[in-house]
C-alpha cells in the first residue's frame, strides 16, 4: 500500500492518485474525491479520527478508515 | 431561497407514504402569474443514498408526476460552485429546462471572486440568476425567469455516455423510446437505493454489467461531469484568494479545537437548557392561569351547568391548555436547534463527537438526532436519515426516546415544582438543578443503552461516514423563524389532536359509571355520613363518584401494580392515558381533579395546587418526594408515546423495533420507579 490521506499530518497536502475502491461511498467521489484533485488537512478530531479535509474546494470531515483507502503523492512544501 | 420566494406562503405536508417533508409554495411573479413552487430535499447529485434525495430523483424521472416541474431551479451557493454543478449537469441531461441560481453573489467580493456570468450561460445552456436570499436582491430577475422559462434551451451540457459508448448504445437499442440517461439514472438508481418497483420503466432484465462495474462507471460519470465542470470553471471564474478573509479557519482552529471545541458545545448546551427553564417559565406561568380563568369563565357564563358545559369546561379547556402549555418551551427549542444547524455550527459537533460516539455504537451524525430529540423524538427519528451506516442509524432511532423531549417537561416541571423545595446550591436553584439531572439522566440513559444494543447486535463494517463542512453564517432571522414556526405550529396541532381527543374520552369516563354504585352515590354517601357539613358531604360524593366511574374502574384495576412505584389508581389513570402521549398526563389529573371536586362557586385552581392538596383517605399526602421521584424516574425512561412508534414503525419499516422500544423501555421506567420508591420512602 502506497501512501493514503490517513498518512498526512496536520496542514499537510497531496494529490489524490486512486479512489477507486469499492468501499469509498459515491457521496465523497461527488464531493471531488477524485484523482487529480488536491487535497488538504486541515484539521484532526482527537484520537486523529475523523479528518477534516479541503479535497476540489469541498471542505468535509471523513472517518480514518475510509482515509485510509484514498491514494495519495504527498505535496511537499 | 424557497422561503425568500414564498415568505409564508408555504405549507408543509408529506410525500405520500414515505415521512418526507413536501414543502410547497406559491409566488408571485408578476401581475396575474403566479408560480407553484415546490422546494424538494437537498441532494449532491441524482445518485440517491437516502430517502429525501430519492423523493427528487423519483420526481425528476417521472414526467407523468403532477409535481413534474415545467422548470427545474438548481440553487447553487458562489462557494459551492464547483461542486453545485454536478447536480446541475445531470438535471441538464434529463432534457428538463433547468435555470441556475447562484446564491450568496453578496459575498463574492469579500472572497475575492468573480465570475463572467454570460460566458458561463453559454457554456452551460442556461440562464443565470445572481441572488443573495440574505440582502434579498436578484429576485425580480430570477422571478422573471422562471416565468420565461419557455425560451430555456433544453440541450444538455456535455454527454456523459462517452465513459462507456457501447454499454450506452446497447441500453439506447434495448429502451427505444426512452432518454438513455434517465435509464441509466435508474439502473444506476437500483444499485444505490435498492430495488423499486417501476411500473413505467423496468430496466431489470437489461443486466449486462455486475454491480461493481456500474459503480465503477459512476465513479467515470463524475470524473467526466467534473472534468467538464473544472474546465468551464477555469474560463469563467477567477478566485483572488488572497483577498479572502479566512473566518472559516479562525473559528475552527478555536471550534473544533480538541479542548476549547468540547467546553464551548456544553457551554451551548448549557444555555439552551437555562432558556428552557428560565426564560420559558414565565409565559408558561401566564398561560397556566390563563386557561384556569378560562374554564372557570366557561362554567360560569354557560347556560346552567349542564353536562355540555362541563364537558367543554373540564375537558375541552383543560385539554387545550395542557398543549398550549408547551409552546415556549417548543419553540426555544426549535429556535436553538435551527440556529445551531443554520449557522453550520452542527456539523462542527459532529466532527468533534464522532470518535466518542463510536464507542457507543452511534455515530457523531446522531448528536443531532439526541440534540433534536430534545425538542421532539419524532422530528430526531427522521434526522438520523443522513446516518449512513445502518446500524448506527438503527440504535440511533432506537435509543433516541430516552432524551428528555418537550413533552416530559410539563411533567417534570409539575412534579418538581411539588416535591423539590425552592432554595439554590452554587448559585443554582434546587429545582433547576433536578431538571438537569433528569436531562443528563435520560441522554446516560440513551448512551448506555445505545452501548448495550450494539454489544448485542451483529457487526457491520463500513462505515461510509461523510460529512459537510459547510461555511459559517450568520443565521438568517426569517429563516429561523419560518422554521419554529412551522415546526412548533405542527408539533402543537398533532399533539393536540391527540390530547383533545383523549380528553374528552377521559371525561366521559370519569363522568358516567356502570352499576348502582355510580348511580345512587349522593344516597350511598349521605346514608353512611349523616352528619358532616354539606359542602364535605359533596366533596365526598363526588369522590365517590369518580371512583365507581369507568375510568375509576380502570386505575383501581392497575393499582396493584403501580401501587409498589407509589402511585394512586387516579395517577394510574394518568398513566394509561400517557401511553397514547405523555404530554397528556398533567392535563388528565386536571380533568379527573376537577371532575373529583365538586364544590359549587369555589375558584377553580390551577393544576398545581389541586396536586398539592390531593391526600389519600388517611391523609398522607399523594405527592411526597418518594412518590415524585419515582414518577420522574418513569417518565424519563417509559416509551409512552404512540407518534414516535408509529414513525419508528416506518422508519425501520418493521413492528418488531418499535416493540422492542416499548416493552424495552417500559420495563427499564418499571424497575428504576420501583427501587426510587422503596429506597425513598
């Protein structure tokens, strides 16, 4: 498994490179949780779960497990 | 949008079958045209995941529909743009006439947006209406076109068929006759929501593809609409986010923060339930009186104290009052939760509570069923519809009756006022701080159950938890008020129905009686007290009376088993009549109570001090602390309330949970009543 929006810390950003498993609800691929979009952390409940994310100018809290199915390239910087 | 268009012009009914708000209205648009306008749930797109969004979906794919619509107004917020239009794409490929409101254009500069507004129409196919719902402009433009909305292209924006041309051809070749991405919608349809049986358009048998090809497909339809979508975007929005002043993040950081976030939400909790208590209690007090002097005006201005008379007088208005009663309470409550859910504060709740809940076997989606559900369970059951995880959802609905709702109040508030003294600790008055505890008690309960149940439940893995983030405002007035308007006006007119019914059927039971007992009480009584003043001899046939009456037949029958919790037969009676509603309870000890004194020319008095005075015939009080408790303690934890069943009932779409909800729940008032009053007493 390559690196996934569960890895990132606080602030940190990627590009989503595969949403494609079957367990991603069609809800959060509507929302811009597609590859290509840039997705940002933003902010982590306590026990870093949920995430609270920017993805495609959408901003939406997910659970970590679901996080962790979404393919990503970190963006450094 | 819907109430800017509408104002109050609108009323709320449901979709049939299903517990759907239909929300319609009428507008004006210029002289002598006037628009239907039916304002459907909210949706992401036209992949439906929960009843509401199906109602628009159904809708939209049924040109046979009477609600069908001539135009379809896609309301997209400025900041939501990107993702609005998604919704808006599919519509366009439904081949309806679509028009494209952008809202909220008064906050564009502040966000250092702008937008080419002919371009976008060009590229889209559509006319664009700029508005802002809070400054009220842009109206009078999207009024008129809506009324010209003839001249609307019907073209679609771009063709989504091209993820899969064969798979789109053969299903086109199959359905001659039909849109192919209306039988795409609903095979697509039939993936998301389940089944539905379709009468018009059956597309069961043309199953070329396994389901997770089809969503597989989805997934390319939304690449695609976006695709499309970014690309107009990038022609005709320009955003200088450097001229955006990040309240967002300012109020997150201290909001959602992992300490800060926790005291500010019981610090609102807090106040709303101070509002509850404090600020509701006076007008609460005014209405009390209000209907006493009522009834009593009734009785002595009617002709002769006939039997209509007292009907009206001791049934009717004491029933009505028992409901009226409610409203300030209600609305506070509708009013808190409206703002909290307006101002985009809720999903910051949920956001912080998920991880806690999940503990517990619900999700942070079911703090606003458990908050709501302090207004009314029925609304609460509704709001776990956008609980994605089945289970969750499940003992959300099933645990969510526990929260102390609207209708226990004038319970609580009736019974403290009796048993608590009045005096503070820290500032808090003693009866205040009773309250609480039966707040708390019931949300521990609800918790601890909800713990419970999902021990004992099978597993369910996915979760599927999404939730908006959506931006802060400032809730807008008209909004909130239309809102506990409305939802006060139907919780007052459904309870009513029920309290008003069971009133007079509570009244006539308490007024006539089978057997020579009820028939010769004024000789019984007179025989067997010879020599007692008149106005007591009165008192005590009229007691007599009551007791040998249908009604008094039936709480002397269940007076063995509520006689351990301490109650008497006629609190018993109250207890009957609360399992068709709980709210019923004080008005019914009003009706028996001034059934049961008779003495002519007396000041009626208020429900509470009638409570007060009441002693067993060795004159113990009824109403002790052991007593009073033990009744709180019932009515915090007893299902008795035959709305929130029948929607459970729909909701879960079997009988079996809403029986388990009420023998569960009942037998859990039962035991905690008992042990209260043999602890106490």
């Amino acid at each position: 498994m390559g690196l996934t929006i569960a890895d990132l810390k606080k602030g940190e950003r990627g590009i989503i490179i595969d949403s494609s498993s079957k367990d991603i609800p069609l809800k959060l691929l509507e929302m811009g949780c597609l590859p290509g979009n840039e997705v940002k952390l933003l902010q982590l409940a306590p026990f870093s779960d949920p995430l609270y994310l920017n993805v495609n100018d959408s901003f939406l809290a997910i659970r970590k497990d679901t996080a962790a199915l979404i393919l990503i390239d970190r963006i450094d910087g | 949008m819907f109430n800017a268009l509408t104002g109050l012009n609108q009323k709320v009914g449901n979709y049939p079958g299903i517990t759907v708000d239909k929300k319609e209205g009428v507008c004006k648009l210029s002289r002598g045209v006037k628009a239907h306008i039916l304002d459907l749930p909210g949706t992401y797109s036209l992949n439906a995941s929960s009843i509401d969004e199906n109602v628009v979906i159904e809708l939209l794919l049924n040109k046979k529909d009477k609600d069908f619509p001539d135009v379809a107004v896609v309301v997209a917020d400025v900041e939501n743009l990107k993702r609005n239009l998604l919704l808006f794409t599919q519509i366009k490929d439904l081949k309806i006439p679509t028009l494209l409101v952008i809202n909220m254009n008064d906050v564009m500069a502040r966000k250092g947006i702008t937008l080419d507004i002919p371009k976008l129409e060009k590229l889209l196919n559509t006319k664009i209406a700029l508005v802002s719902t809070r400054k009220g402009t842009g109206l009078q433009v999207l009024k008129s076109l809506i009324e010209g909305y003839r001249t609307l292209p019907k073209t679609q924006c771009l063709d989504a068929t091209g993820i899969d041309p064969n798979y789109f051809d053969r299903l086109q070749k199959a359905f001659p006759n039909q849109e192919v991405y209306k039988l795409w919608l609903v095979i697509a349809q039939d993936v998301n929501f389940g089944k539905l049986a379709r009468k018009e358009l059956d597309v069961s048998q043309f199953r070329t593809k396994s389901i997770s090809e089809l969503k597989r497909l989805q997934q390319q339809e939304a690449i695609k609409r976006y695709q499309f979508i970014n690309g107009v975007l990038k022609t005709c929005q320009v955003i200088d986010r450097s001229k955006a002043k990040d309240l967002r993040s300012k109020l997150d950081r201290i909001l959602t923060h992992k300490i800060w976030g926790y005291l500010i939400f019981f610090g609102i909790l807090m106040t709303i339930f101070q509002a509850i208590y404090d600020w509701a209690t006076f007008p609460m007090d005014l209405i009390d009186t209000t209907f006493a002097s009522l009834a009593e005006w009734v009785k002595n201005s009617f002709p002769n104290g006939g039997k209509l008379t007292e009907l009206v007088a001791e049934g009717v208005v004491s029933g009505i009052g028992g409901v009226v009663i409610f409203i300030p309470q209600i609305a506070f409550l509708f009013l808190f939760i409206s703002i909290l859910e307006e101002s985009g504060y809720m999903s910051r709740v949920v956001f912080l509570m998920d991880r806690i809940m999940r503990r517990f076997g619900i999700s942070g989606k079911s703090v606003v069923p458990l908050i709501s559900g302090t207004a009314c369970a029925i609304p609460a059951v509704m709001a776990t519809r956008n609980i994605e995880n089945w289970k969750e959802r499940l003992i959300t609905i099933l645990v969510v009756p526990f929260t102390t709702c609207a209708a226990r109040l004038p319970v609580y508030l009736i019974i403290i006022a009796l048993i608590i003294p009045e005096g503070t600790f820290l500032g808090f008055s003693f009866q205040a701080l009773t309250l609480m505890s039966l707040y708390l008690i019931g949300f521990g309960m609800a918790i601890f159950s909800a713990y419970i149940l999902d021990r004992v439940m099978k597993k369910e893995r996915k979760s599927f938890f999404v939730v908006e983030m959506p931006n802060y405002k400032l809730p807008l007035l008209k909004n909130v008020l239309i809102t506990v308007i409305e939802k006060t006006k139907t919780f007052v007119l459904e309870a009513g129905k029920i309290i008003l019914a069971i009133s007079i059927v509570l009244w006539v039971m308490a007024s006539f009686g089978p057997g020579e007992k009820f028939k010769n009480a004024e000789s019984i009584v007179t025989q067997n007290n010879a020599d007692i003043p008149k106005f007591e001899l009165d008192d005590k046939i009229a007691a007599y009376r009551l007791e040998h009456s249908y009604i008094g037949i039936v709480g002397k029958t269940i007076e063995p088993v509520i006689k351990p919790l301490g109650y008497d037969w006629k609190i018993g009676i109250g207890l009957v009549a609360s399992f068709a509603a709980r709210e019923v309870f004080v008005g019914t000890l009003a009706t028996i109570y001034s059934v049961g004194s008779a003495s002519e020319g007396e000041n009626i008095d208020t429900i509470k001090t009638k409570m007060a005075n009441e002693r067993y015939s060795d004159g113990r009080k009824v109403f002790t602390l052991a007593s009073g408790i033990s009744l709180l303690l019932f009515y915090a934890f007893a299902m008795q309330c035959m709305s929130t069943l029948a929607i459970v009932k729909r909701e879960t779409k079997s009988w079996k949970w809403p029986m388990v909800q009420l023998v569960g729940m009942s037998i859990i008032a039962y035991i905690f009543a008992l042990i209260a009053f043999q602890i106490l007493n």
